[in-house]
C-alpha cells in the first residue's frame, strides 16, 4: 500500500494483524529482501516493510536527507498506519535508522532488531569511498555499482549455491533509484557515531549477525550486543550480509521467537 508521508507516497508491504512489527531494509535495497520474514511474522504480528525514499516503488522528494529524515519518515508512516509503537528491525543501513529512530522516538520502541549493522561511523577512508561511488554512480549509473556489490553482500556459500538467491537480489538493487542511491550514500557517509547510543537502549535488543559478512566483521555485533543493556546476539551460518536472503527461515525464526518474548 501506500501511505502520504508529508505529501509524497511511499510504499510499505502491511501484512498481518497484531502487535507491530518495522522492517527496514538496507542499500540499495527494498522491503523485498525480508520477503520471508514478512510471510512467516504476519500470522502473528502486522508486520510494515517500507520502501526508503529512493528505493523500491517510493520516490525521493528530497535530496537532503540523513539518517534523522529517515527515521522521521517512518515515524510519520507508523501515525499514518495508527501505529502507536513497535518491535523495529534494520538492516545494515536500516540499522543506522534504527539507532537514530531510537534516539528520536524512543516512546515508539518496543524493541530493536539490529541485523547486520555496526554502531561506528565511517572512517574517513569509508566516507571518501561514498563519495567516489556517488561520482561513479553519476557517471556510468547503477549497473558497476550493482555488479560490484553482489560479491560483497553474499557469503561465499550463497554465491555458489543460491543462484536464484543472487538473482532476486540483483533485480531489487535495479529497482533503485540513482537520486535515492545518491541521497543514502550522503546520508551514510555523514551519519553520526551510534556508540554512545548503545547504553542508552532500554528495550529487549536483538543482533544477528552473518558468520561470513564480509563488509561488518562479527566482532562488531558482539561489541554491540556487550553495549546495550538486555541484548542478545545470534550469529547465523553461511551467511554474509544479508542473513533475511541468505538463511531466511532462520531468520524468520530469530525474530519470531524475539516477538514471543517481547509482547
């Protein structure tokens, strides 16, 4: 369905009825990539998996945006929604939302999934890369940069057995938008340390984080999990960076065992 949030639509899969559960997705990703999850959570739960602005079937409006104006557009989704509260899951960049939704909606927390992500910033060699890719993205579009990232995304594992897995992924990373792409890498690139945010989450916190992620070592999940007061850490098998495609059952499962203990 889609949903006005301050005069422009945006596109979330609502599924379910029950206690709310917010999916967000990672880059240059969609709500397609917890496909899974959301079939397995909506017999319990309502479960709302946005398109970021830029991404997916929701348009950017504005070029300006940081992780704040995404955490306030889901914010203004969920009122849209009559969603008073809920669990929030975040994937990688979806993670960095997370933090900074929590920073400024925490009333409307009742639990965080943080799913490979990390609480540090770039570092100064990381925010120079975001600019060179957004340069490179302006020059020769989406294709380099699609082609480049699939490797990095995936496990080993899955790059030699789930082809159908590399497939469906690359068509939601076509389905971005060059402005939306542009705008997030910006957005990641000056978003603020999360660290300090760590001890201040007082909801049940769940991290998973992919054994063979190649782009956010483990270690960083466990530094996270050691950080927020009544966190837990699952580190799943044969999966890299995106554990909701690479082992999606298991996820489905994490989470839904994460629901149970929470409402």
């Amino acid at each position: 369905m889609r949903v006005l949030v301050n005069g422009s639509p945006l596109y979330a899969a609502v599924r379910g009825r029950g206690p709310a559960i917010t999916l967000v997705h990672g880059f240059p990703l969609n709500h397609r990539i917890y496909d899974t999850q959301i079939r397995a959570l909506s017999r319990t739960y309502r479960v709302i998996a946005p398109d970021l602005p830029g991404f997916g079937k929701s348009p950017l409006n504005r070029e300006d945006v940081t992780m704040d104006t995404y955490a306030d557009v889901l914010a203004t989704m969920l009122d849209a929604l009559d969603v008073e509260k809920t669990v929030l899951a975040g994937l990688s960049m979806g993670g960095y939302i997370a933090f900074a939704f929590w920073r400024r909606h925490p009333e409307r927390v009742q639990g965080l999934v943080l799913l490979n992500t990390r609480a540090k910033p770039d570092t100064p060699e990381g925010r120079e890369n975001r600019f060179k890719t957004i340069e490179a993205v302006r020059q020769r579009g989406l294709t380099p940069l699609i082609e480049g990232m699939i490797p990095k995304l995936l496990s080993p594992a899955t790059l030699r057995g789930k082809v159908h897995v590399v497939n469906k992924l690359r068509h939601i990373m076509e389905e971005a938008s060059i402005e939306g792409v542009v705008a997030a890498l910006k957005a990641m690139a000056h978003r603020p340390d999360s660290r300090p945010t760590l001890g201040t989450i007082t909801v049940p916190t769940l991290i998973i984080a992919g054994k063979d992620d190649g782009l956010i070592p483990v270690i960083e999940a466990e530094e996270m999990a050691l950080n927020i007061p009544n966190a837990r850490l699952h580190v799943v098998d044969q999966a890299g960076h995106l554990v909701t495609m690479e082992r999606p059952r298991t996820t489905a499962r994490l989470m839904a065992s994460f629901m149970e203990q929470t409402m």
